[in-house]
C-alpha cells in the first residue's frame, strides 16, 4: 500500500510469529515504556488478536496495528495499539496500518470497531465520539469513538467489553 506521505518501498502485511520481537521492539520505541508491546503479546496469547498487521520498510518493521475481539451487542473489534518507529512518526505509516486493517475488518464480516484515543486523530477514518456515546464501558467519555462497518451499527446501546488484556494496563 502507497499513498501520499510514506515511500514507495513501504508494504504493509499480515504480522507473523516471527515478527514478534521487532513488534514488541516498535511497540516499546513508539510508547516508551513496554505496557503496550506488553498488551499485544498477551492479546495474541490469549487468542484475542484478530488482525495484527505490520508495515515493512527496507526489510524493517516500522509500523504495527492490532485489532481484537471485544465483547459487544454485535460483532466488534478493538483498535489498539498502533505503533511506529518515532523516526516514522508523522509520515502515514499508522494511517496506512489504520485504513487497511479496516479494510481488512469490513471484508471479513465485522460490524464495528471501537477506538479510545485522541479524537482528532481518530475522527479522520470515521470514528464517532456521539456514536460510542450509548454503550457502557470504564471507558466511556470523550475519548471513545466508534466506527461502524457493514452499514450502520446494529444496535447503539448496549455493554462492551475490551479483550481481558486491557484490563492489566
């Protein structure tokens, strides 16, 4: 995937086993502290990682994004994390990450996806505020947001759960 904002040579993939340390390693560059590469090992342990893609550039992983499963009136996944080299920050990757794990989400059938994170950056791909502001959750507020896939959300109220790894950050 090329688009405007990030190189040519940039390719984004499905994540694999073997990816694992320089995911961790990218997670932990991106945060600064190892709760969120921490979070995506035990979401793939778990079995909760859904879609966990990398971006690739010059051989190297830049980039990661995870999708996974939560607990919802309708078949939802979570957003999180989405990570990039700091040298890369800035310049599309996570974008990139973002736009095709959605893509990938909608064509196998899910129906949305719930984010918790800055609404300004977040806000761009389609995701709501208003549209999350029915469901119940510890993270209800103003920074959770929505997205639906598929046409509308089948239901706008309703509990929803994050995978049981969140609840260790």
């Amino acid at each position: 995937m090329v688009g405007p904002g990030y190189s040519v040579a940039m390719r984004i993939r499905p994540e694999t086993p073997a990816d694992r340390a320089a995911v961790h390693a990218v997670n932990l560059a991106a945060f600064g502290a190892p709760a969120e590469a921490d979070l995506v090992e035990r979401l793939h342990a778990d079995g909760d990682a859904v879609i966990s893609l990398v971006a690739i550039e010059d051989q190297a992983i830049v980039g990661h994004v995870m999708f996974s499963k939560m607990t919802a009136p309708f078949r939802a996944l979570g957003l999180a994390p989405v990570a990039v080299r700091p040298d890369r920050q800035g310049q599309g990757v996570g974008a990139a990450l973002i736009r095709e794990g959605l893509a990938q989400a909608a064509a196998a059938g899910w129906r949305g996806v719930f984010c918790l994170g800055n609404p300004a950056y977040y806000t761009p791909f389609g995701f709501d505020v208003a549209l999350a502001g029915g469901f119940s959750s510890p993270y209800a507020g103003p920074y959770l947001m929505a997205l639906a896939l598929n046409g509308p959300l089948p239901a706008t109220t309703g509990e929803i759960g994050y995978a049981r790894a969140f609840s260790d950050l």
